[in-house]
C-alpha cells in the first residue's frame, strides 16, 4: 500500500512503515498529509523505516517525530530504524526532553524568591505610579471642562460607597468605642482616675480610631467593589468598546468613583466618630456608673476641635488612595476570570496597606508641628 511518501509492508505481526523520497522542508506539506491520512492495520508494534530517504533536513527529522507521536497516539509502540548517524544525531537534538534534562534546573531559593517578589511589587508600583499619572490627566481635563462632570454616576457613588456603608462603620466604631472604654477603665481605676476614660476615648476616637476604621471598612467594601465592576467590564471588552468609541474609560470610570469616595469619605468618618463615642459613653456607664451627662459635659472640656478636625483631614487622603487603587488593580484583570479574585484581594491588601502608611505619615507630620 503506497501512500505518497510513505509505504506500508507487513512483517509477521509487525507492521513496517517506509519512508521514501525527499523528506525536506519542500515537501513538508505533503508529508503531513501523507502522515494525518495514515491507515494502519491492526497491530501493536510498528517498525519505522528510514533506509529509504533520499534526501533529508531538519524538518525531515521533525515529520519523523510527528509520525512517531502520530502512531503513539493510536497505542502503538514505536521502533526506528535503518537510520544513519547524521539522522539519529539530528534527532537525539530534536528530542525535548533530552534538552530539557541537559539544562541546569535553577533553584529556588530563599533569597530568589524575595528577588521575584521584589521585583514583581516593583513592576506593579510602577504601573500605578503610570495610572495615578493618567488619572491626573483625566481630572485635569475635569477642571478645563466641568460641563462633562457625571453627576449622576458620582452620586450613585456616593450612595454605594458612602450612604450604604454607614450601618457596618457604626457597628464597627461603637464595638472599638466600648473595647477602648473598658480596656482604659482596667488600667484608669487603679490609679482613681475613672474621670479620663472621657479623654482617651474622646480624643482616641477622633483623632486616629475613627478615620481608621472607617478606612479599613471602606477599603474592604469599595476597593474590593471597584476592582470587581471594572475588572468584569474588561473581561465583557466594554472598555475596549469604549475606548473604540472614543471614550476615555479613565474619564468615565475612574474620575466618579474618586471623586464620590472624596466627598463622603469624611461625611462617614464624622458619622464613625458620633459611634464610637457613643460605644464609649455606653460602656463607661455600664462598667462605672458614669452618667450620660457627666460624660458630655467632660468631652466638651477635653475635646479640642483641631483632634476632630485632623481625623477629618484624613478622609480625602485615605479616599484617594482607596479608590485609585480599586480602580487600578480592576484595570489589571486579564480576560480569565481568575485574575479577578487575584486582582480583587490585591486591591483590599494594598489599599489598606497604603491607607495605614498614610495614617502614619500624617501622625509624624502632627506630631512635628505641635498638633
């Protein structure tokens, strides 16, 4: 049986594949063809003759390892021969995992694993840095035209992120509000001094705990949030439509979201700091019997407005980079659904991370002017 280049022969109950003619790269097309129309007899063990090549390179050799997977995959096993020592060297090289077993494995090790990761950190705070660029751009562009403001996706925003957030905020900061009260009153009451307890938790509250915690609770609903939005947009091609269209998505998508987040952020911590005060105020009554009253009027004697007014400060601060970083890692998703869970808890880890080196910054800066 001749099929072009290839000839089948029957040996006992062996069956013997001949190769003939010119297996060059000239002749690869009808080779392959040769091979995918290949009908084989019944039999286990195939032999492979190449005694009867006339001409052969490179992709004679790789149509050689094409026939042998090709016969492989229909459960025989494969025996060469008649092959001289040009082919066979030719092929020992072609073999992948002759080369790969050749190549030093690289090890990792401890160090090398802080390098990649290292280096990995890098080359994503590069992009960002690339990102808060572009979005500089975009709000730049804002203020030359603030007829195109997107009012209504901003306040939708606002709403989302700020206005159905204040339920968990308020639970969070009145919960801190009462671990500060009684953890204060252990150490205050050895020494009679109950009356500071007001002190610490006023102060406490507005300065440092109340931005913080709303912080982190915003970080872990609206970075989150904004990653998964964008990111399923990306995967859909919606952004590429609107880049198509003309649309800057950074404009359109980015711009709303920071600017909803800035205005409410300090709306919420205001909120955050009446809660945990008032966790404060139910816990010291519990634990020593100190009246609502007594409690007020001791707050208003300690409580400067510039410790209230610094924690407020914050809240612009802490909005930028929690929605520039939701923003940001929603636009690194790849077109698997996979990356979005990765992008996801990247964008809540990084944002509360930035989110409380802020804090600390802020803290030296006061703290070195005397506030």
């Amino acid at each position: 049986m001749r099929a072009g280049f290839i000839d089948l022969r029957k040996e006992g109950d062996h069956t013997i594949i001949v190769c003939q003619g010119s297996w060059t790269l000239y002749e690869a097309d009808r080779i392959e063809k040769a091979i995918t129309a290949l009908v084989l007899p019944a039999s286990k063990h195939c032999l492979i003759d190449f005694g009867e090549v006339e001409k052969f390179d490179s992709t004679g050799i790789l149509l050689l390892r094409e026939l042998q997977e090709h016969l492989r995959h229909r459960g025989c096993s494969v025996t060469l021969r008649n092959l001289d020592a040009k082919q066979r060297k030719i092929l020992k090289l072609l073999r992948e995992d002759d080369w790969k077993s050749s190549l030093p494995q690289r090890k990792e090790g401890f160090l090398y694993r802080i390098g990649r990761v290292t280096f990995k950190e890098w080359e994503t705070l590069h992009q960002f840095l690339a990102f808060v660029g572009e979005m500089s751009v975009a709000f730049g562009r804002l203020f030359l035209h603030p007829g195109s403001f997107r009012l209504r996706e901003t306040v939708y925003h606002i709403e989302k992120s700020g206005f159905d957030a204040l339920f968990i905020i308020a639970l969070t900061s009145i919960l801190v509000g009462l671990v500060i009260a009684y953890q204060s009153l252990v150490q205050l009451a050895q020494f009679g001094a109950d009356i500071f307890v007001v002190d610490a938790i006023g102060i406490s509250i507005t300065r440092e705990l109340g931005p913080m915690i709303t912080a982190i609770v915003i970080a872990g609903r609206s970075a989150s949030s904004y990653t998964a939005e964008i990111g399923t947009m990306k995967i859909t091609e919606e952004i590429n439509a609107m880049q198509t269209m003309g649309f800057d998505p950074i404009y359109f998508l980015v711009v709303p979201r920071v600017v909803a987040l800035v205005v409410a952020m300090p709306l919420v911590i205001f909120f955050a700091d009446i809660a945990g005060i008032l966790g404060g105020m139910l816990a010291t009554k519990a634990q020593v019997g100190l009246s609502y009253s007594f409690f007020l009027d001791r707050l208003q004697e300690v409580l400067n407005v510039k410790h209230y007014i610094l924690g407020i400060i914050k809240g612009p601060f802490f909005a930028l980079i929690i929605a520039a970083t939701g923003c940001f890692h929603g636009f690194r998703v790849t077109s698997d659904t996979e990356s979005i869970g990765i992008e996801t808890t990247a964008s809540v880890v990084h944002a509360i991370f930035f989110v409380i080196a802020c804090d600390a910054l802020f803290s030296v800066i006061f703290t070195e002017l005397g506030w």
